[in-house]
C-alpha cells in the first residue's frame, strides 16, 4: 500500500517525474515501491534510460531492482546508500576460451595437487563420500560428469509452436525441457514393493529411493551393518502424479485418499527412503522452492556436526509425470527459444528440467580413519532468506545473498579470494542473473587482492533448471569438478549479459573444459540455489586431502557379490569388470573390500578368488568358470559345527571364531573319518536343519559327511584348503563374516558401480472414466464474461463482482502479467500490465479490450 509521502530531495522529485511518466500515473509515493504500482522489467528498462539522460548516471538494472522506491534510489543515485554508488556505463563482461583459460588458471605440475595444503582437519569440515544421480541424458554421476566436460546440451527440443498474437497475429516458441530417459520404470521387487504399491508411489520418489541406493552403496557402506546412526534430508517438487491417482480414484473405488496421501505426499519422501533402507538417524523432508536440495545438503551437515547422525543423506526429485513441456507464456520466465543461456545477451528465460540426485556425507576425520574415498570437503555452508528487501515476493533480493555467501565463507574459514570458481544459480533469466552476480560482486569485495580470477558457470545450460533438484544438480557438478580438477564449460554463453557488471568483480564465464590448479593453494568452489520467495543457500567445497601413502601388495584377493535375481548378479559380476578394466588404477584390495563391506547382502550370490587385475579380470569375464562360485543357499540363522583334529592348533581355532564363526559343536575329526566310532554326536549334529561344517583337516572328510544316511541337500560342509576359498564358501551359505579379521593390509573403500536394478514399468494414466476439467475461457462476442472467466481462473476464485477490484481480491502484478498474456491468446489486443492498474475491475478491464478491439476493427476496415 503506498503511503503517498511526496518527493523531497531533487533526485526523489526527478524520479517522482520519471515514474509517472513511464507508469502513466497521476502521482506517487517516495516509499512505493516499483514493481507494486504497475512496474515490471521491461518498464524499468524506460525507467533506467531516463535516469541515464536526465541525470547523466547510468545505473545498472540490478542496482534499480535493489532500489525499488524512490527514496531509497534517490540515496543510492546521490551516493549515499548503503554499499556505495551507481556507477556510469555497464562494463562488458568475459570469458575464458580456449588457452586464455588455461593460462589463466594451470600452474606447475606440483600446484593444486592437494598434497601438503591442507595444515589440520578442522571439526567442523565434511567430507562427501558418495554420489547418484539420474539427470537428463544421465543415469549416473560418472555419465553426467562426461556429458558435463564435453559440452553436452541433454535438453530435449520440440517442433515449434505457435500462440495468438496481438492483431490475431503469431507468436512461436520451442517446447523445451530436460527429460529422464524412462523415469516410470522402477525395480519394485528390489525393494519389496508390490505392482500396486509401486504404482501408487510417486515417479519422483522411486527415482529418488534409487539414488540413494546407489549413493550408499557408492560410498561403500551398507545400512544394515553400518553401527552409527544415518540419517536423511530430502526435497520434492509438487507431485503432478496426484492428478493422475485421483482421476484413476473416480473409476477405482480401491484407490484411496490415503493411498494418494501416502504415495504422493512430499512429507513421506525422507521417510520412505529411511524405512527401506533401515536408516535410523534423523529423517525430515526439506522445501525451499528450487534451493531445497541444497537446504537439505546444509542441514544434514549441520545434523553430522551436532552428533544427531554418523552419515547423512541429502538431495531431492523432480520428476513430473506424465511429463510437461515448458509452454511459452507472454509475460512468463519461460525460455521462447527453449535455450537456457546464462549470463548471456541472448539470455531469454528458464528451461525446465527433471532429475534426482543425493549425496552422503560424513565428518571429515572419521571418514579419513576409516579410509573411505572422499570426493570434495565441504568447509561451510549457510542459508538464509531475503526477507522483504526486494523489489516483490517471486523477486531475487541481492542484500540476501551478499549475507548468505559471506556467512557461508565464515563457517568455511575461508576468504573470497582463496575461491577460485563459483557454481551460480545462473537460470538464464535476463534480469536474474545480472542481479546474481551483482551480489556476487558485493560479496567478494573484501578488499583484497586476487591472485587469479574467479571461473563462473551455471549447469542450467546444460539440464534445465530441475526445480527442487536444482541445487543437488550443481552440488554434484561442483563436487566432481573439485575431485577431478576440471571445470566443465557453461553451455550457451559467447557475448555477455549488457546489464551484468563483469567489470565490478572477479567473475569471468568459463567456456571450454579448463584444467583447474590454483597456485599454492587448493581447488576451492563456492557454490548458491536460490529459491523463489527469497531462500538463498551457498555451500563452500574444496579438493579432498591426498590419500596417506602405504605399502604395495601381492596377495590374493576374495571378492564376493550378491544381488536380488540372478539376471542383477550377472549383470553386477560385468559392472565390476569393466570397472576393473576401465580403472587399471584401482587397487584389488580396495576393490575387494569395498565389495566385502560396502554392499548391502542379498540372497544369489557369486564370489572369487584372484591373485591380481589380470586375473579378476579373466575369472569375472567367464575365463575360469570353475573358479567363479554362484550359489542361491543364502540363510541367515545357520548352525554352525567345526570338524578338527584333536590336535589341533587352539590357534587356528581362535581365528576361524574371530572371522564372525559362532560354533555350537566342536567335534573330532576322527568321529567322521573312522566308520567305527560312535555316531551319535555327528548324528545328533545332522539332525540340525542347514547346519554347515567347516572341516580343518582332511579333505576326506567332507566327502564321507555327504555319505551319511542323515545328510541333506540342506546341509553344507566346508574344507579348509584355501582359507579364502573357505571364506567365500561360507559366505555363500548366509554365514555373517567380519571382514576386518580377515584382512591382513589396512584397505579403502573405493566408488564402484551401483546395483543394476530390474526395471520394470509402473504407470497409471488417467482412464475414461475421467470427468473433463472446465474448459479455457473462448473468445466470442460476450467480452465481459470472457474477462470475467480469467479474472476467477487466475485468482482461483468461484466467481467475481464485476467491481470488485483485481488487486483488493489478492491479484499481485505477477498474477496480473500472467492474465493479460493469456488474454491474448484468446482476443486479438495487446496491453501493458499497467492497464490493470488503471481498470482493476471486471468491467473497468473490459471496457479497456473492447476499446482495443474497435480500434483493430476500424484499422481493418
């Protein structure tokens, strides 16, 4: 509401001009502010060019949204707001192409390597240990990370379309929109579901229940033998599956509300994900718009360092299904070309997206003592809202992020320039991103000098903006490109942004694939979502500490898999080779143990015994069949008997119970080997259902227990020839083994491939029976009730007096730029948003069209 306090300084009085003349309005308040009196970005466009000739400054368009009231862009214009004056001209901005970029940032040989630059491991610093993700032409992290450094566009474009135009004429746009390739297919049986409850749950939450899978796994840990606590935050956008159910509901009175609630809901993502998993640390769904899945990234480090968990989950989903394309809307953020271009000039709106993805974390020290694979350590992170310093409520504040970043480098313990790249939010909106970086550049001034600049980049270009999984989508980038030492190219950027002042920072767009070593010092990255209604988040990110070096080995190694159907086991068994066969860096042993103890245990399983890589790779590709071991006896609970020698070493007995062996009968050897002996005691202990026998000695004797009348296909005996092989035999029966004994070299949990997941395809689509929804409003002869009609459609209203006002019904001017564009696509008149200002009431409004229609009828004539 404005308060109508009139112009008092020279300036205040010149802009008081200005506004009125651009927003055609009689008078204005000094503490009005500009985009709640009939101003939008195209006006204050006008708004800037007259400053520039009537006061010869030229300030630039994210200075004016900070400055949305007279009063206070009086003051900044004069020079005295707060964080300094407007400056003359808009600098143009860069990039760092070819050579130039690697000039720019490659040093020694020696530089950026990690070794030697990290003095101490602070309490406060994490460690994040494993990644998953399903994203547009991706269906892993190693994947997106290819498609990222070679520049790949994963959006899918359509033909053309076309929407009415002012005068009845066109106006085309591209359908757009990042797409999962088959997100409807899911592995129910993996996870217990039957066909109906897979059907019934939300596509975005088994994408997600997947990822996370996959995530644990990829950090070598399994749930189920994990001894802290884990927990998980998780984000999802609005269900579109919800539509989908209640209209199936109306011709399957089976289907509930309850189910729908169940299955749908974004509060039971988290919760889903901890009840199939068996996580029993803290479990919350996170929303923040499109900052939710790096809100939850935040607070799951938050989690780890206040003790509430040993390792977190965090991430989000956004998959929309039946899949929608972005429809251009006249007024809408929505990209008309379908090319997301950040920090461009031809930067022309968002392109949508789907994905999922999740992160496990843990803190630093313990991941380094346990010897888990780190891939980046997060220093710090912040978020923060910007409350009601911007230009309206769906509006980026600038104040927000400047906090939000200097908050997040604090907790980091880190100066802006020791960071080297920035992941922006970066959504290819033309005034979006020179607000961005404006704050950016507010946030790094601290002053000092800067060795090098800082590379700026937006994975948008590449997937689309994913919504709730658009934080987690440029965490992930971010992650690997600290890890890997490369920064992938921001997609679609060549001439810069006029309105963003690349010249008042350190920013430069990075635009081919760029080797990354800062000079003395490690790679470090910042890293922001914004959310719409002003959530901002920024997370610092640095290279993880060179591994501790250790001693070479040549022993053989067991690797054991297990998988839920034998088709998924064979499946794995050639995952894990050409893993082998692709990263000859890999360590067996690391290998190895990362299978033993990092995988959770399923019922058909494989192992092998291997003496070095070539050989791995020779037993896992069909080689040696005879030395690859499959069995479905998997059972947990078994009985256990140990057939020795009366002499035998008390020893070699100690250490087959230290391998997780928990006897129940230890008998004579002799009892079996002699015919003669008294039979009761091995009679008495065949008479126990699945009991397995290791037998320390004589091979014979596995042979005779299978002779004896008692013996059945349930029982199992194992001869202790090769005690790995014995290993694995048993471990093949469902015995439960520790792992640790049994190594004799200190091992790493390394990333291996994930389960391959069955998939099968689970999708209800709405059936006949479906009632049809209300149709659009149509244009015809009756202009008042065609008004009328977008008047409660667009304020979801029953209906409306034809005086009542747009604005007293709760209209806001982004409802109104959304109703004046869908107005011409129904009637052949074009007009400024302003125009609602003007005539807020039905009628008011349509005397406003039909005058613009007898104009265009008359110009016809």
């Amino acid at each position: 509401m404005s308060t109508r306090q009139p112009p008092v300084t020279p300036t205040e009085r010149i802009l008081a001009e200005i506004w009125c003349d651009v927003l055609e309005l009689d008078e204005v308040g000094v503490l009005d502010n500009f985009f709640e009196v009939g101003g939008y970005s195209m006006l204050m466009q006008l708004v800037r060019a007259q400053i520039a000739e009537r006061t010869g400054v030229r300030p630039t368009l994210p200075e004016l949204f900070i400055h949305s009231t007279i009063r206070s862009c009086a003051a900044f214009l004069d020079g005295s707001a707060k964080g300094g004056s407007a400056k003359g001209g808009s600098a143009a901005g860069g990039s760092i192409p070819g050579e130039s970029a690697r000039a720019a940032v490659a040093t020694s040989a020696t530089a950026g390597s990690g070794a030697g630059l990290r003095d101490t491991v602070r309490d406060t610093d994490i460690a994040v240990i494993g990644l998953a993700c399903r994203f547009p032409d991706a269906a892993d992290a190693d994947q997106f990370w290819d498609n990222l450094v070679s520049g790949v566009d994963s959006i899918s474009r359509f033909p053309p379309k076309s929407i009415p135009g002012p005068g009845g004429g066109k106006r085309e746009y591209v359908p757009a929109r990042g797409l999962l390739r088959e997100p409807e297919w899911f592995d129910a049986g993996y996870f217990g579901y039957t066909p109906r409850e897979a059907l019934l749950t939300d596509p975005q939450h088994r994408v997600l229940l997947e990822c996370a899978v996959e995530a644990i796994e990829g950090a070598g840990y399994d749930p189920d033998r994990f001894p802290g606590l884990i927990g998980i935050y998780a984000g999802c956008s609005l269900s579109s599956y919800t539509e989908t159910l209640r209209a199936r509901q109306q011709e399957d009175q089976s289907i509930t509300t309850w189910d729908i609630l169940m299955g749908t809901t974004s509060d039971y993502l988290a919760s889903r994900i901890a009840y199939k998993l068996g996580l029993r640390g803290p479990t919350a769904n996170v929303q923040a718009a499109c900052a939710t899945s790096l809100y939850a990234v935040h607070f799951a480090a938050r989690a780890l360092l206040a003790g509430e968990c040993d390792l977190a989950l965090a991430g989000g989903s956004s998959v929309r299904l039946p899949a929608e394309l972005d429809n251009y809307r006249v007024g809408g953020i929505t990209s008309p070309s379908g090319i997301c271009s950040p920090f461009d000039t031809a930067a022309d709106g968002v392109v949508g997206g789907q994905g999922s993805g999740i992160a496990v974390l843990k803190r630093l020290s313990e991941a380094i003592a346990d010897g888990d694979h780190i891939h980046a350590v997060l220093r710090g992170s912040a978020v923060n809202n910007d409350g009601r310093d911007r230009a309206g409520f769906t509006a980026p504040g600038v104040r927000g992020q400047v906090e939000v970043v200097r908050a997040a480098q604090s907790a980091a313990g880190v100066t802006p320039a020791s960071i080297t790249y920035i992941e922006a939010h970066g959504t290819g909106t033309r005034v979006g991103d020179p607000i961005e970086v404006a704050g950016l550049n507010q946030a790094f001034d601290d002053g000092k000098p800067r060795e090098e600049p800082c590379l700026l980049g937006s994975v948008k270009g590449n997937i689309g903006h994913l919504d709730a999984a658009a934080g987690i989508a440029g965490f992930i980038k971010t992650v690997l490109a600290v890890e890997r030492g490369t920064l992938p190219p921001s997609l679609h950027y060549s001439v810069p942004n006029p309105d963003i002042d690349f010249a008042a920072g350190p920013f430069v767009v990075v635009t081919e694939p760029t080797p990354w070593a800062p000079v003395g010092q490690p790679r470090r990255a910042g890293l922001t979502a914004r959310g719409l209604g002003g959530n901002n988040a920024h997370i610092v990110l640095e290279q993880p500490p060179a591994p501790l070096p250790r001693a070479e080995t040549e022993d053989h190694q067991l690797l054991v898999l297990s998988a839920h159907t034998p088709a998924a086991l064979d499946e794995l068994t050639a995952r894990i080779a050409g893993r082998l066969a692709e990263r000859p860096d890999l360590e067996l042993r690391d290998v190895a143990w990362t299978l033993q103890v990092g995988r959770r245990l399923h019922g058909y399983r494989r192992f092998a015994v291997v003496r070095d890589r070539e050989d791995a790779l020779r037993v896992l590709g069909g080689g040696a069949p005879e030395r690859l071991v499959t069995g479905d006896h998997a059972r947990d609970g078994r009985a256990v008997a140990l057939l020795a020698p009366r002499t035998a070493d008390a020893e070699v007995l100690r250490h087959w119970q230290a391998l997780g062996l928990d006897p129940d009968l230890t008998l004579d050897l002799d009892l079996v080997l002699d015919p003669d002996r008294d039979e009761a005691a091995l009679g008495s202990a065949l008479d126990t259902p699945g009991r397995v026998f290791l037998v320390l000695g004589d091979p014979g004797a596995a042979a005779r227990l299978r002779e004896h009348p008692r013996w059945t296909p349930e029982h199992i005996a194992v001869t202790v020839t090769d005690p790995l092989a014995a290993l694995g035999e048993l471990w093949l029966a469902g015995l439960p083994v520790d792992w640790a004994a049994a190594r004799t070299e200190p091992a790493r949990r390394v990333p291996l491939p994930g389960y391959p997941f069955q998939r099968q395809p689970y999708l209800l689509e709405a059936g006949p029976a479906v009632q049809p929804s209300p149709s659009a409003p149509e244009a015809g002869p009756n202009t008042e009730r065609t008004v009328s009609m977008l008047f409660t459609e667009m304020l979801g209203l029953p209906e409306v007096d034809r005086e009542d006002s747009f604005f007293d019904l709760g209209g806001d001017s982004l409802v109104a730029n959304e109703l004046v564009g869908r107005l011409e696509q129904l009637l052949p008149v074009r007009l400024e948003v302003r125009a609602m200002y003007d005539a807020p009431s039905v009628r008011e409004f349509t005397a406003l069209v039909e005058e613009q229609l007898r104009g265009a009828a008359v110009r016809n004539d």
